[in-house]
C-alpha cells in the first residue's frame, strides 16, 4: 500500500483527535498493530480498511484518488484513467471479499443445520 493512503489515515485520525489506542480497540486489534498499519509496516486488509474508513468517515475511494492525484501530477490526461482503474479495482476487491463473505455464512448455516438434525435425531432416537 502506498504510504500516501497510510499518512491519509493518520492525518484524518488526527484531525478526529483519536488516539492510535481508541482506533485499535474499535478495531478490536492492538496499538501497535495498528501503528504498523498507519506506517505502512503492515499491509492493511479490505476489511480493516473498511472498518478505519466507517470510524473516521472518510471514503475509502477517496484514499486511493488522491494516491493516484499525487503519482499522476504532472502526466497529462492520465488522472482520470488512473483513477478510474483504481477505484474499479478496490471496488472488485471489495466485491470479492463480500462474496468470500457470503460463502462463509452459506457454510456456516449448512454446518449449523447439520447440527440441528443430529441433535434432532439424538432426541428422537432416545
């Protein structure tokens, strides 16, 4: 991850006046992981970033468009297309870790029913 969206995430904790501390336990890891985070030491999950981007109320896509606005500042015409491509890929990537998502749940609920019907069978049998 480019240390531009890392110093974004530092610059609007700061701007909140959240602690590096407040931001760990809301994300239920602890400072210093979330330290390695907001100094690149650490790659930053979809999930986490999700979950930084709700507590700070910023968008998630802004953080990449202006990644992209600092690489591209003296290209002409190539601004758009970066951006677009950036924020198209965040977007599968984010659409990829919802279905990851949505199979887990799937899977869970199958193993929870065949649960159910072994208990069931149990106390039916006894």
């Amino acid at each position: 991850m480019n240390a531009t969206v890392n110093s974004k995430i530092r610059n609007a904790r700061s701007q909140k006046g959240y602690t590096q501390e407040y931001m760990a336990d809301n994300l239920g890891i602890s400072q210093k992981q979330y330290s390695r985070i907001e100094s690149g030491e650490s790659r930053l999950s979809l999930n986490y970033l999700e979950k930084i981007c709700e507590q700070l109320e910023i968008n998630p896509q802004d953080l990449f468009a202006c990644e992209v606005k600092q690489e591209n500042r003296n290209q002409s015409g190539g601004l758009a297309n970066s951006a677009y491509l950036i924020v198209n890929e965040f977007s599968e990537k984010l659409i990829e870790q919802y279905e990851k998502r949505l199979q887990d749940k799937d899977e869970q609920i199958e193993l929870l029913k065949s649960m159910l019907e072994l208990t069931n069978q149990r106390v039916t049998s006894n």
